[in-house]
C-alpha cells in the first residue's frame, strides 16, 4: 500500500519505519525539513506538503503534537483535504482533543474521506518495536480494514467506539499515568526524606500491589536522574488540559488531574517542558526541599 505519513517526530518516525519494513511505501512529511532529510530515500519519498502526500497515498496517517496541528494539516489549506482522493483513509494517531477528532471525522466525511481517531500509548520505545497499545475510534468496517496496517505498529488494536472514542481512551490512560507518576515522587521523597534510597524502595515494591508498568518504566530513570525525553512534560500537560476541558463539557470533576496538571504548568514555566515526564516527580523534590529550607 502507498501510505502517506505526517509528523515524524518521536514517534512518528519508529511508527513509519515500521510500515515500511512490512514492504509498503511511503510518502513522508514534516514542516521541519530536517526531520523528512532524515527519513526521506531508502523506500521514503519526500512530501512538499500535506495536501501532496494525500495526492500520493491511499492512507494518510498523521502524528502531530496536538489538535491545532491536525488541524491544519487536514483541514488546513495546503492540507490533507485538499489533495486527498476520495477512496482514501485518514487516520489520526495524534493524541488530542476528542472533540476535535469527531470535528477532522466530520469533514473528512463531507469528502467521501473515511476517518479513524488511533492515539497510541507505550511510547518511543514501544513505537520502536511495534507494541503500542492503539485505541481508535471510527466506523467498524474502517476498523476492521485498517487492523492490519495498524498492527504493524501495535501489540494491541482495540476498537472503543465511534469517532473520538479512541482519544476518550487515550485522555484516560493519560490520567493514569500522571497521577501514577505524582504519586511515586510523592512516595520516593518521603521514603528519602526518612533516609530510605529510591532504588531500595522501587525494588521492594515492584512485585506488590504498587508495582505497575509506570513504576517499572519510570523509577528506574528517576533513580539514574535521566529525564530524556521519551514523553515530553508538555505533551503531558496538553494531554491532561485536553482531558480537563472534555470534563467540564461534560460537567465531570477531576480533582487529581487538576493538581497533577497545575504541576505540569509550574515544570513548563520553570523550563523543564522538554524533559520526560518522569520528572515531574522534581516538582516533587523542589518543593520539599523550599518547605525544609523554611522550617
Ligand atoms: P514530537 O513533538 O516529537 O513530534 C511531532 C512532529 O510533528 C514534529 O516533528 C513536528 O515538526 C511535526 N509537526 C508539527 N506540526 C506539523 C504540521 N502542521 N504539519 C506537519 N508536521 C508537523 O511529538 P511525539 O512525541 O512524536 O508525539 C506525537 C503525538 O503522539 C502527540 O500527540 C503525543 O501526545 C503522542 N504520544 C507521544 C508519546 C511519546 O512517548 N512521545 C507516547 C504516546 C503518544
């Protein structure tokens, strides 16, 4: 199949490697050149623009940062709309706003365009291996004809409901995972603070009740103090923003998320939004060490 890829980012580059080691072809795009210099030969032809890797593909698959960006990169001008024929499949990875999704599926829509929202979890590593967990929302028989190529790249393919579902799903695992991240700095600094090391306590705990795929990806980073991203606090911040909008759309409360955000905007605004999320567990740290310096 020719597919067209757009956002090769992160994980938008492992992503399309691996459709491409499956033998189909690609046509690649990114609005910073250096990042389609690095993929571009080898079985990936270079895209000048959105609008002319749709002309290219039979499916456009797009993995942006957030809603804004999608927008205009499929309903924008230049965009995927404008050169995309009507056969063709567009399927958003990005994680973003659900209602935006059910927006982008609207108009696609409107052009005879089929339309699937498949954020991912298990981040760069999981993209490099092809294990993501993929969630999608979208028609059933779009689903069922895009299973393979999404399996390409993810362990586990689950259809969770209509378009938009699938970042329904993905706002919540992102919940899990920041409170599960702000709970373990909350855990690992009180167990220092008492003189108790953070690679003891991760060791005695992993295989009990508290032992989870966060703890087992993170604490190990926290411990070696390798905040690489990975998963970008800023990515997490635009997720956990996008979750607390959809909530009050829907007249929902979400009190830790709301703590775990504000955490998330103090990192950014203290110049830690390009470090992994792992360090959040710093927000952590740093306050702690201002309230024993007071005291
Ligand atoms: P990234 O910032 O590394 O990559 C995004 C890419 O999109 C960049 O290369 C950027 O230049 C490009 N881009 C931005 N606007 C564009 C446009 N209008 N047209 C074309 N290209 C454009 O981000 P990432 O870490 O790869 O994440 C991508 C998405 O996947 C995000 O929604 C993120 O929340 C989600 N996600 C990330 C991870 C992770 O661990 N990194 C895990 C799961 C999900």
């Amino acid at each position: 199949m020719k597919i067209g890829f757009i956002g090769l980012g992160i994980m938008g580059k492992p992503m399309a490697r691996n459709l491409l080691k499956d033998g189909h072809s690609l046509v690649v795009y990114d609005v910073v050149p250096a990042m389609v210099d690095a993929m571009a030969g080898a079985g990936m032809e270079r895209g000048e623009s959105c609008a002319d890797v749709a002309r290219r593909s039979q499916l456009v698959i797009t993995m942006l940062p957030d809603g804004p960006e999608v927008e205009q990169a499929i309903l924008g001008p230049g965009g995927v709309l404008e050169g995309v024929q009507a056969d063709c499949t567009v399927v958003d990875m990005s994680s973003i706003s659900p209602m935006v999704s059910q927006k982008v599926g609207r108009a696609c829509a409107a052009k005879g365009v089929a339309f699937l929202d498949a954020p991912v979890s298990g981040g760069e590593p999981k993209a490099i291996d092809g294990t993501l967990a993929i969630m999608v929302g979208g028609e059933k028989d779009v689903f069922e004809k895009m299973v393979p190529i999404l399996r390409l790249m993810g362990s586990t393919v689950t259809l969770t409901g209509g378009v938009g579902a699938g970042n329904v799903t993905k706002l919540a695992n992102q919940i899990m995972v920041a409170c599960n991240i702000a709970a373990m700095g909350e855990a690992l600094e009180l167990a220092r603070s008492c003189g108790v090391d953070s690679e003891v306590v991760f060791n005695a705990v992993k295989a009990g009740l508290a032992g989870s795929t966060v703890l087992n990806a993170k604490a190990p980073m926290v411990i070696a103090r390798n905040f690489k991203p990975g998963f970008r606090i800023r990515l997490h911040k635009k997720d956990l923003r996008n979750a607390l909008l959809t909530a009050e759309s829907k007249g929902v409360v979400l009190p830790l998320t709301s703590v775990v955000q504000q955490m998330l905007t103090a990192l950014v605004n203290h110049g830690k939004g390009d470090l992994d999320h792992s360090a959040i567990v710093t927000y952590i740290e740093d306050m702690s060490s201002i309230w024993s310096a007071a005291t």
